[in-house]
C-alpha cells in the first residue's frame, strides 16, 4: 500500500499494518456470519481468525521496526521500543456476527504512547493520533464532545465489571447508558464526539492506542483515582473534560458511600 504523504512514517506503518489485517478480518467476518445459522460451531474458527490477525500485524509492524518489541506488556521498558497491538477488539460481537469490531495498534517510545490507530473494517473508518499532532477519523481533525452535563450525555459502560448501583446512578442523572462489546471503538467514539464518555473496569495495556487518540482530541483519560498513567492500571474513564470531572465524582461518591 503506498503511504498516504499527509501522514508521518510511523502512522503510515501502523495504519497500512491495520488496514491490511482488517481486509483480512472483515473477510472471516462474513464468513462467521454464515456459520451463525449452520450447524458446525464457531469457537475453533474464531480462534484462528485471531491468530492469523495477530501474525499478519506482527509481521507487516516487524518487517517496518524488526528490532521492536511486540505485546511485552513490560511497564519498565526504559528507551525500549515496542508495538502494542489488539488484533481483535469485540472479540464476543465477532463471535455472534454483529459488526462492531476493531483492530488496534500504538507504538511505545521511551515509555511513551507515541503513535495510534484504530481501524474499524466494517465501516472503514481509520481512528488515528501522533503525539502532539491531534486526533484524526480518516483524514478529518476529531475532538470530543461539548457536552458539559451528565444530563443528556451518551455514555458506553462496562457492563460485567461496573455496578449496578453504579449505572443507574449515571441514569437517574440523565445519562443515556450504551453497552457496545468493543472497547477500542468506545474509545475512538469518545475522541470523535459520538458518544460523550467511557467508563469501564478492565486491563487497559491493549488499548493504548485509544487513550493517546481522546487524549490528542482534547478528552481526558485516567483510571477513577485521577491517575494519567494507566499501564498497569485496570480501570479507564475517557471523556470530554467536562464529562470526565463529573463521572470521576459521581464514581467517587457512590464507592465512599
């Protein structure tokens, strides 16, 4: 694929690695879709599909950076370099054939988010963001949503891992609660203004690439205690700034209740 020149050298990497494994994915999508109505299970399928994914990336982000890392999950890297890469976000809506799906891949320098992307394959959308550089949906400049009230927001929650004393608290406020299965597009839909917040208790390392892409849209990313570095942590609220400060608090109350 030849690179796009209103991108740097390290997106053109990452996105080209996405958007060739994603003519990939979007091809066993279709496909375990047709095995949703047979006889003959899925799971084997699924796990293959996986697999392939993740070798595919690997090797195109290898071939690129070949004395990088990939998935170390090292938070002690010092000046090491390493691909942080989710060959499948929506790993359960792939399983049932709902076509809400993403691949996701950033680039760790010095132990800094440096380059992201996540590629949605279903509807072609490329969510990227360099450091300092800003957000951007294709070629198109994102920022968050400016919302300022819970009243009214669009929030995409955890479902097993938040309460739900927790959910209907954000409700009763007037937010209008989502669940959607895929945790990179939560993100990327925070960045893009779609949906105004996402809050979820879950190991955050394979989603680095969505927290660098809110963050260069002018949204907020910490775990509930306000903390900004998230590696080793496992919880996330992304929002606008505003939406943020507020969820942080209303998460704050209930648990000190």
């Amino acid at each position: 694929m030849m690179p796009y020149q209103g991108r740097s050298p390290i997106i053109n990497v990452i996105s080209n690695a996405c958007i060739n494994a994603g003519k990939k994915l979007l091809k066993d999508f279709v496909e375990i879709e047709n095995l949703q109505v047979s006889k003959k299970g899925t799971s084997s399928f699924f796990e293959n599909t996986v697999k392939l994914i993740e070798n595919n990336l690997n090797g195109n982000l290898l071939k690129a950076r070949p004395e990088w890392s990939v998935n170390s999950n090292n938070k002690h890297l010092g000046n090491k370099n390493e691909w942080i890469v989710n060959p499948l976000s929506g790993q359960i809506n792939f399983l049932h054939g709902i076509p809400h799906i993403s691949i996701s891949v950033a680039s760790l320098n010095e132990g800094k988010i440096t380059a992201g992307c996540i590629y949605d394959p279903i509807r072609k959308e490329l969510f990227y963001a360099e450091l300092g550089r800003g957000a951007y949906l294709n070629e198109k400049r994102i920022r968050v949503s400016g919302r300022e009230t819970l009243n009214g927001s669009l929030l995409n929650l955890g479902l097993e891992e938040l309460s739900f004393m927790e959910m209907k608290k954000f409700n009763s406020l007037g937010s209008q609660i989502r669940i959607s299965g895929c945790p990179s597009l939560d993100l990327a839909w925070v960045a893009s203004g779609r949906i105004d917040g996402y809050l979820q208790r879950m190991p955050i390392y394979y989603n680095m690439a969505g927290i660098l892409i809110v963050r260069e849209s002018g949204g907020f990313c910490t775990d509930f205690s306000m903390a900004e570095n998230l590696f080793d942590k496992n919880e996330i609220c992304a929002a606008n700034p505003s939406i943020h400060n507020q969820a942080i608090k209303l998460i704050k109350n209930i648990n000190s209740g």
